[in-house]
C-alpha cells in the first residue's frame, strides 16, 4: 500500500468535519457503543460515494449543475434537521442511558445519511483515488477498490476513537444539565455551520 495514500487518508479522516461532529455527538449524549454505531453508519455512508466514483457517475455531478445542486441542497437541509433535532434533544441524539436496536439503527441511518447527501464526497474519491494508481495498470479496479476498503477501515478506526474520547467524558455532560444544554448548543450550531459551507460549495 503507498504510503503516500496511507498518510493522505489519515489527514483527510482525522480532520474534523461532519462525521466526526456526529460521532462526537453520539458518544457524548449515549456513550461508548452509541459512538461506535455512529462511526459504522458513517463509514457505510461512504460506500454509495465509492461506487459511484468507481462506475462514472462523479462525473455526472461533476458536470450536472442540476444534479450537484440537488443533493448538496438536500444535504444542508438534513443537516439543519439534525441541528433542530439536537436542539430538541429528540431523534439520533437524544441522552440515553442505552443504546437498543431501534435507537441503534435510527443512529446508524443518520450516520449513513450525513456522508450519502454530501455531494463533495462523491467528487472527492472520483479525484482522490485515481492519484495513486495508474491508468494503464491492468489491476487498477482492484487497486482502486482495496483502496477505497483501506479509506473506510480508517474511518471507522479514527472516527472511533474520537467517539471512545467522547463517551470517556459522557458522564460529566449527562449529568450536569447546564452543560449538557450548551453541548447541545454547540453541535447544533456546527451541524447549521457545515450546512452553511456545503451550501457555498461548488463543484
């Protein structure tokens, strides 16, 4: 595996963005498993954004104005919902003591949700991936795709480990409510300001 690639992923996963604020979110308002449910729903977001980069339909964002527009609207309107939600204290990110089947699940959809209506990220692998293999190479689908397995398993590690950070200090946020209602005023606001920036992106 290049090296290169290795330290590029780590950089691009570890740096902060919505995955990761959900994750954080996750793990502080339900702790540990919570946190790991979150970093599984937004690894699996990942994968629609790999296929298509893999089978051409980047390019059809790349090039659609319409079809760009369309899901990064979509994008910022769920993400402004999971701001409302926040606020609330309802849906995927309410305190719970535990986290069973039917919350896991609402989690791991919204994870899944957040990665899929960002439309950067489907342009993202369609630009990343090619980097490092070679065009001409016979096996560069299956470079691509061992790759692509590679970008996702880090993911999920390091998004998991800023969930295990989280769910470490849950217990101090669950049970002071002052400080659990300014946490959830801080995610609720970086959720409305990554919409804000998703929705003056461009292609």
């Amino acid at each position: 595996m290049n090296i290169e690639f290795l330290i590029t992923t780590l950089i691009i996963v570890a740096t902060p963005g919505t995955g990761v604020i959900y994750t954080l979110a996750a793990g502080l308002a339900r702790g540990a498993r919570a946190s790991v449910v979150a970093a599984v729903g937004c690894t699996l977001g990942i994968i629609p954004h790999i296929v298509a980069a893999l089978t051409g339909l980047a390019a059809l964002l790349h090039t659609s104005a319409l079809a760009f527009q369309t899901l990064k609207y979509l994008g910022v309107a769920y993400l402004v919902y999971m701001a409302w939600s926040t606020l609330k204290e309802t849906g995927a990110l309410a305190v719970e003591k535990e986290t069973g089947s039917r919350s896991a699940l609402s989690v791991i959809v919204s994870g899944i949700l957040i990665n899929v209506l960002n439309p950067k990220l489907t342009i993202f692998f369609f630009a990343f991936l090619p980097q490092f293999v070679d065009a001409d190479e016979p096996s560069a689908l299956p470079r691509m795709l061992e790759m692509s397995a590679v970008f996702m398993l880090l993911t999920f590690v390091v998004f998991g480990a800023y969930g295990a950070f989280a769910a470490a200090v849950s217990s101090h946020v669950v049970s002071r409510p002052r400080v659990r209602t300014w946490m959830r005023r801080v995610f609720a606001g970086s959720f409305v300001a990554l919409g804000a920036r998703l929705a003056l992106t461009d292609r």
